[in-house]
C-alpha cells in the first residue's frame, strides 16, 4: 500500500527512470500523530517504514543527479516522521526504556535490564504488529549475525520471564512460523490485541 503511495505521490517511473515532480512531504489524509489509538500509530509505522525503504532505494539509484538532494531532504523528513511516530507508540504504551541505563519503566515499576534485553525489547516495541526470525533479531536488533538462534531465543525467554516483573509477560509472542514480536500494544488500561 505505501508503495503505491509512495509511487503515485512521487509519480515514480520504475525500469531506471527517476523520480520527477518532486514536492515537499506533509502529513496525508487521515493522519493525526496526537490520536489515541495504538492500532492506528502502529499502521502509521508500517506506512512510513515501506516509504523510508522505497524512497532509499530509490536514492540509491540516483546517486550523482541533480535529484539526490531534494530526495535525501525527503527521505530525513519521512525517517523522522518515522521516529516520531514511535515515540508516539511509546508514549501510548507507557513504556519507557532509557537506553543509556538499561532500565524499563511501565506502570510505575523499574526494572533493571541487561544492554542485549533493552536493545531488544526496544526494537520490538519500534516495530510493533511485525514477526522477526531469530536471525533477523540478532542482525537488526544487535547488529550480531554471529548470534545463533539458540542464543536469540535464550535472550527472548529471559526477557518473557523478567518482564513479568512489571506485568509485561504477554507482550513478547511468538508468531507460528513467523518469529517474535509484539503482538499486543500496551494501552493505559492493559494490553490490547492488535493483530489479527
């Protein structure tokens, strides 16, 4: 779906044409970063992920025209709106990770985490409604391919049982066939399912 919109905004022409008529980016139709609704945030993060990955590609093959510019300008815009609408999911999910102290905080409880577990409760809480294999996680989380999967799901069991400390133990899923991830957005009132 981004992809079309994507094109059709841009007027892509594939097959090595560039991009043309370029305009400045502005929010689209119907998006509100202020709503309340986690499944909706969630949607925006999909939309702007497929934009970001679309647009680099394309960036990629346009190295050295005159259009780079105007699209590097764009494609900071989208990975910012990007970053604002995870924060946004954050914030709505009363998590907070500070990164630097490897804590969490929800529901007014802290809990000390080891650098891997906040790195990797901090992606998939990025990437809400999306599965990750154990490989995926090692390489996009840890930036570690050398991670085996039985050391990834080692780290995700440890995680699962820690977060029960803080009521959170149903958070991280494990998708049949598809990996983990987050499968329940976290709403002021609990947890919420929003996948289908």
């Amino acid at each position: 779906m981004a992809s079309s919109l994507l094109a059709k905004r841009y007027k892509l022409v594939v097959e090595g044409q560039l991009l043309r008529d370029l305009r400045p980016i502005g929010e689209f139709p119907g998006e509100d970063i202020n709503t309340s609704a986690l499944p909706e945030v969630a949607g925006w993060i999909a939309i702007y992920e497929e934009l970001a990955a679309v647009l680099s590609s394309v960036l990629a093959r346009a190295e050295g025209t005159p259009q780079a510019d105007e699209m590097r300008r764009q494609l900071s815009w989208i990975e910012n709106r990007l970053a604002a609408w995870r924060d946004r999911h954050a914030e709505l999910a009363g998590v907070v990770i500070d990164r630097n102290e490897h804590t969490l905080t929800y529901a007014g409880k802290s809990l000390k985490l080891t650098r891997r577990e906040a790195d990797l409760l901090d992606f998939l809480l990025r990437h809400p409604k999306r599965p990750f294999t154990s490989r995926q996680l090692a390489t996009l989380a840890w930036h570690n391919s050398r991670l085996s999967d039985a050391q990834v799901r080692t780290y995700i069991m440890r995680l699962r049982s820690r977060l029960r400390e803080v009521g959170l133990e149903e958070v991280i899923t494990v998708a049949r066939n598809q990996g983990y991830g987050i499968t329940a957005s976290l709403g002021r009132g609990g947890v919420e399912s929003s996948w289908p």
